[in-house]
C-alpha cells in the first residue's frame, strides 16, 4: 500500500538524479539503483549500506528497550504485532507501538515538528 506524504517539500522530490541513481534519504548521497534494495516493485528510500546501520540501530534499540506494556505507548489500543520506536538517528528507544502509530510518526518524519505540522493541518480542518 503506497502512503501520500504530505510534509515533503520540494526538494524532495529531486532524490532521483536521473533514472539510473537515486538519492539515500538516510546518508543524502546520490547512487545507482543497484545500491538500493527493492521494496515490494519500488528502489527502496536508504541505499543498502545505510539500511544496515539501520538495522543494526533497530536491534540494539530493541535489546535495551524494557519490558513490552499490556498496550500501544502512543495510542493505548490492544497491540497484536508490536513495534520498536526509536529515534533514527540516535538510535535510542521511544517506545513499544502499534503498526499504525509507527507509521504515523515514520509519515511526519518521525520529528516533532512534523507532528505539530499534521496536527494543525487537522485542526484547521476539522468538521
């Protein structure tokens, strides 16, 4: 399922240099396609080495985080499949969360400011 991501810019859109490379959204470096995973028919958004260091963030975050809660930390519903919220770029655990709170934050570029940005847009909107 492709999700709309409504807090790009711009610049954004320019990671694709021509149709043979592409631009890592993790290191920023512009390298050809073969350097990218393939994610369900589409190049992946990190190149491979990138994606590594992720995952091996993704692991120590889940052996130092605590004790999964009865709950989703963000939205308090029953979890059945649970997720590792951490920050990308420290690696450091936020939380245990549902698929759709992690992918809530990973839309609004897992910051603050792209959650004050959804929430105001929202709130300007509400019915």
């Amino acid at each position: 399922m492709k999700q709309l991501n409504l807090f790009k810019t711009e610049e954004d859109f320019s990671n694709v240099q021509d149709d043979r490379t592409k631009q890592c959204r993790i290191c920023k470096n512009f390298k050809p396609l073969d350097h990218f995973y393939l994610d369900r028919g589409a190049v992946y958004s990190k190149c491979k080495k990138c994606s590594k260091e992720y995952n091996k963030g993704l692991k120590t975050a889940k052996e130092n985080a605590p004790p999964k809660p009865a709950r989703c930390e963000c939205c308090g519903e029953k979890v059945e499949k649970w997720y590792c919220d951490h920050h990308p770029n420290t690696n450091k655990f936020r939380g245990w969360v549902c698929f759709k709170c992690n992918n809530a934050a990973g839309s609004v570029g897992d910051s603050y400011h792209g959650a004050v940005k959804l929430f105001n847009y929202l709130y300007q909107r509400k019915l």
